[in-house]
C-alpha cells in the first residue's frame, strides 16, 4: 500500500465550476499536510500549508484535513483557466525528513 | 529575487557518462533536497541535506552522489550506475525540516 494515494485524473471542468482534489494516506503520524501546484514543465509551488486537522481558506482554495478518515482534500473554487496545472498533495510526520507525495491529478479548466 | 536556480533545464547524455545537475538558492535555507519526477510516480527522494558537509541518502540514492560545499550549493551527479536515469530533475529548498519545500523548475536529463 503506498503511504500517499492520489487520483491522477485527468480531470476537465468548466471555467467557473469548484473542483474538488483528493488525498488518502496510510500513515497515522502524518502531521504537515501540504498542496503543491505544477505547471507543465516547471517546478512544482507551494499553494496551501496546513497542520493537523481542520480547514484553512487562502482566496479561492480551501485546504481541508480529516485526520480520522486519513483524507485531505482541496478546493478551488469559480475556477479559471489559469488554474489548470497538476496538483500534488504532500504530507509529513512530524521529527521526519520525508515528504510523501501523491501522483499529482491532472486538472484542466475549460474556457 | 529570492530563489531556486537549476542548470541545465535539458540534457542529453549517452549511456556510461556521468553528468552534473547543479542547484543554488540564495533564500538562506539550511536544507536542500533532490526529487526525481517520473510520471505516474510522484516525486521521490534521492538525498537531502540540512547542513553544510552533511547530506543523507533517501529513498532512491543508488546511482546517485551529492556534495555539499557551500550552504548556497547542492550538486547531484548521475552515474553510469544510475540504471534509468532518464527524467525529470527537481531541487527543493526549506529553511528547516518540517517546513514547505521551495523547489526550482527543474532539469530534464534525456540518456540516448
């Protein structure tokens, strides 16, 4: 079983419509959970920093972390072109060097 | 501007030769990292250090060596033993464990 589990998609949307991304882990001592977005070719950015559970609401994306389901999702909501990129999900342990990362979800928004 | 340089952005080796990525960030961090990207496999670690002539094997490090000098400079050389090298290179950046990585955009080694 990997420690991080991410739907690659892809997954095309309407310009304006909420995307919703998922996450799943394995690994209970997960503490630092972390969304990163990918443009074709280039390094991935950091977009939202979370810590245990709860939600946390940057702009139009909305990180949220349940922590008894082993699941983190993010939001993005009236989504524009300029969203489309691959998302990637990220999570720490807490006294661990690791970042787990997830496969990425593909996302295109459609004018 | 603050931030991650990589070179080469592409790069094309034959089979048996080593060849260098560089990496340098002037954002001060203390710990840098090598990620391989391959697709449909996420980023996986190769090694990482967090201080200055110090550095750690991650999850793929065979074929792989680092060194590191200078606290700016975090060099990955791929080897004739590196088996598949052919990939998608990234450089990250934190100022300490458990922080958000900082990545550059990356080099992308091509093995003919």
């Amino acid at each position: 079983q990997k420690e991080v589990e991410q739907d690659p998609g892809p997954l095309s949307v309407p310009e304006g419509a909420i995307v919703s991304l998922n996450c799943t882990y394995s690994n209970s001592a997960f503490q630092y959970f972390m969304w990163y977005r990918q443009y074709s070719r280039k390094g991935p950015e950091l977009l939202m920093y979370t810590y245990s559970s709860g939600n946390k609401e940057d702009g139009r994306f909305t990180a949220q972390v349940d922590k008894s389901s082993k699941y983190i999702s993010l939001f993005i909501r009236d989504s524009q072109p300029s969203d489309s990129a691959t998302y990637l999900c990220a999570m720490l342990g807490s006294g661990a060097n690791n970042l787990f990362f997830g496969t990425g979800t593909r996302l295109t928004v459609i004018p | 501007d603050g931030g991650i340089t990589q070179s080469p952005k592409y790069l094309f080796r034959k089979e048996g030769q080593n060849v260098t990525l560089s990496c340098e960030q002037n954002l001060n961090h203390d710990a840098m990292y090598w990620y391989r990207q391959d697709p449909g496999q996420g980023l996986r670690l190769i090694y990482y250090s967090q201080i200055v002539n110090d550095f750690q094997k991650g999850d793929i490090a065979e074929g792989y060596s680092v060194s590191r000098e200078k606290k700016e400079s975090f060099p990955l050389t791929v080897t004739s033993a590196q088996k598949n090298p052919t990939a998608f290179y990234l450089c990250a950046s934190s100022v300490a464990r458990e922080r958000e990585l900082f990545f550059g955009e990356g080099s992308r080694l091509t093995v003919l």
